[in-house]
C-alpha cells in the first residue's frame, strides 16, 4: 500500500488493542484506557503489539502485548 499511496499512517496498518469487556464476542464501542469499564462496551488498553503470528491451522494471527501502564481490568 506505501508504493501507491506513500502514507505511512494507511501503511502501517494499525489498531487500537480492545478487550472484549461486554463479552460478546465481537468488537464494539469502547471506552479509552483513563475511562472506567462500561458493562455494555469493549475496553481499549494502552499498549503495543510485538512478536505477531499467524497459525496456518486457523489463519488466526496473535501475538504478545506489552501494555502500559500496567492496569487492571474488571
């Protein structure tokens, strides 16, 4: 995408990191990291994302996370 558009921001392909608080399996609204947990919304968690992979067994990526600072959820 940089070779078309030579925007790194649309290049990089980033994302907020979201729990899902409400449970419903799905990425909803959400509240930032300083607001308090909403029982109907998804909450989004200050950190970032290293080490990603893909699991050829159910094309799934993951990775591990480093959040800052550490909170507590719930």
């Amino acid at each position: 995408m940089f070779d078309a558009t030579h925007d790194e921001e649309k290049s990089q392909g980033w994302t907020a990191l979201i729990l899902d608080t409400n449970g419903n399996g799905k990425r909803d609204e959400y509240v930032e990291p300083d607001q308090p947990v909403d029982p109907t919304k998804d909450k989004r968690i200050a950190g970032a994302f290293y080490g990603v992979t893909v699991s050829p067994v159910t094309v799934r990526s993951g990775g591990h996370c480093w959040a800052f600072p550490v909170q507590s959820f719930g």
